[in-house]
C-alpha cells in the first residue's frame, strides 16, 4: 500500500547494509536478493549504491539482456551481494563450477508473489536448497498465495503470519460469550456474505446504543496501520503496542491491569494473536473454504471487491 519513494526497497537495503558492513575478501557472496523482473532488479541496484556509497561493498546484477561474459567478470571480483532475477541465477549456478550459495547470510524475495505468478516457483524452491543453515530469509509480498504460503513456511523461520479469517474466529470464539451480543462490521458486501449471512452492516458506533456499554474489536493488518495512525492523529489520542507475550507470561495480572488502565484512559493498545493459536484456525478456514464450492464461488467477488474498497481508501488518506 505504501506510494512509490516511500521506503519500500530501503526496509530491505538498509538492515542488509548494517549487517554486512564492509567487503570481506574471499568470503564469498553474503547477501542475495531475488526480483521477479529485470526492471525491479536494476532499480534495486540503483538503491543499493546510494545507500551504500559510504561502504566499500560490492555488487553484483545478474539479469537477462547482459552478457554472461561481463556478469562472469564481475562475480570474479567477489561481490558482497548479488541482485538477480531467478533465472539468470539459476543459469550461472549451472555454468560457474565454484560459485556457491553457502556463504549467504542475508537473502530477499523480493515481490515474492510476482515470483510465483510468472512461473519461478520451481527455480525459488532450488536456490532455497542451497542455501546454508545459518542465514536470514526474508520475504516480502504483496499478497499470500497458497503455494507462497507452504513455501514460506517451509524455508522461513517462526514466520510472521496474519490471517483475518482466523483471528475472527478465534476472537469470537474465545473473547465473546454465548450471552453477548455482537456486531461484525467488514468492507463490503461480498465479505459479510462469506462471513454470517443474516449479520446486519452498521456502522461501529452501534456496538454500544441507547445508553448501553460495548466493546469494539477491529482486525488491521500491517496494510492497515497507516490509515490506524492517521486516525489517531485526527482524534488526537493515544495509541501504544501491546505487550509481548513473553512479558504477559512473567506478570499476566500486572499486565492485564496496566491494559485495562490504559483502555479506561481511552488509549488504544494494538497487538496480534499468538501466532500457534493462530495456525491452528487458519487451517482449518481453508478447510471449510476448500470444501464448499460457495465459499470458494464468493471469494472472487469478494476479492474484487476489496480492491475497489481499497482504492477508494487510498484516495481519501
């Protein structure tokens, strides 16, 4: 959701940089970034001079339309970091004898979606196999493809994950009781179809009505935090992280309180499900889509319409 120019590229370039630091000769190519494009890839490199012109690290682009000549040359020179496209990779692990992925100990999939959907699941799933143990993975993506999904969670490690479908259930099901009533608001009308089909849409101010108390849970997702931030800037309140489960653990009673005060203050507390717990619905979501063909009939309106409702969303920020 972020515009152009807004720091997309430099979340990945500049811990890279920090990382690595400066050239290491004869310790091979320590950091790798995947692009599903020629373009992606030769900006990508673009940035990565300029926020590196300070450091003596080396470089490397290996796509198509270059020689394979000249990119022969310049792996001779044992660049810190290579940006390529799948293929043109894949094609110079099979010609070059002595070049290895095992020294890499930062790699980028870069539009990882945008990988998959023009065909390189295969070549993603080979450069992952030869890659080492101790190396940090990280995948950036749009959206989230089954097959993407598998992969991710196949290659990455505790991957950070976040479905709405299944924090939905979850929070009904473990933070509503039977005795209380509750409103689900969502975007459009396809996604209350897919949810509850005799749910009445209102607008979030009904939770609580004709001088009744309610509590209202909202589902953002990281696309959904600056739109989060704004409103809180409109309003002029206060918003502060959630404690992490490693804290609620060595003090739940303290905590809980502290989050209860906060809430009394009108401050907003954000924070996400436990992962584990997490999983455990996402699966079996799928389950239930995979096995009603109306479910799975809705989800394409749905997804369409979501689109729209996001256009219309940027438009107004």
């Amino acid at each position: 959701m972020a515009r152009t120019g807004s720091g997309k590229t430099a979340a990945l370039l500049v811990p890279m940089l920090q990382k690595l630091l400066q050239h290491v000769p004869q310790a091979g190519v320590r950091a790798l970034i995947l692009s599903p494009t020629r373009d992606l890839a030769v900006q990508t490199l673009k940035f990565t001079k300029e926020l590196g012109r300070f450091t003596d690290l080396r470089v490397s682009l290996l796509v198509g339309g270059d020689t394979m000549q000249n990119q022969f040359e310049e792996l001779a020179q044992n660049p810190d970091i290579i940006i390529a496209t799948p293929g043109r990779l894949m094609h110079h692990l099979a010609e070059v004898d002595d070049m290895s992925l095992r020294t890499v100990e930062y790699v980028v999939f870069d539009e990882a979606d945008c990988l998959f959907s023009m065909g390189f699941s295969e070549q993603f799933h080979k450069i992952l196999t030869q890659l080492s143990e101790n190396h940090q993975t990280l995948l950036f993506s749009a959206t989230l493809p089954s097959a993407l999904a598998e992969v991710a969670k196949a290659g990455l490690w505790d991957p950070q994950l976040e479905e709405k479908y299944a924090a939905l259930l979850y929070s009904t099901r473990e933070h509503i009781s039977s005795d209380q009533q509750t409103l689900i608001f969502v975007s459009t009308k396809y996604h209350v179809k897919i949810l509850k089909p005799k749910l009445f849409v209102h607008r979030v101010g009904r939770a609580a009505s004709a001088g009744r108390t309610g509590t209202a849970f909202s589902l953002v997702t990281s696309e959904d935090m600056p739109f989060l931030l704004d409103l809180h800037l409109f309003l002029s309140k206060l918003i502060r992280a959630a404690p992490t489960e490693e804290e609620v653990l060595q003090d739940m009673d303290g905590i809980m309180s502290e989050i209860d005060q906060a809430v009394a203050n009108e401050e907003t507390v954000y924070g996400h499900f436990p992962q584990t717990v997490v999983d455990l619905y996402s699966d079996r979501v799928r389950e239930i889509i995979n096995l009603s063909t109306d479910l799975t009939a809705m989800q394409i309106p749905c997804t369409r319409a979501f689109c729209l409702y996001s256009k219309d969303k940027s438009r107004t920020i």
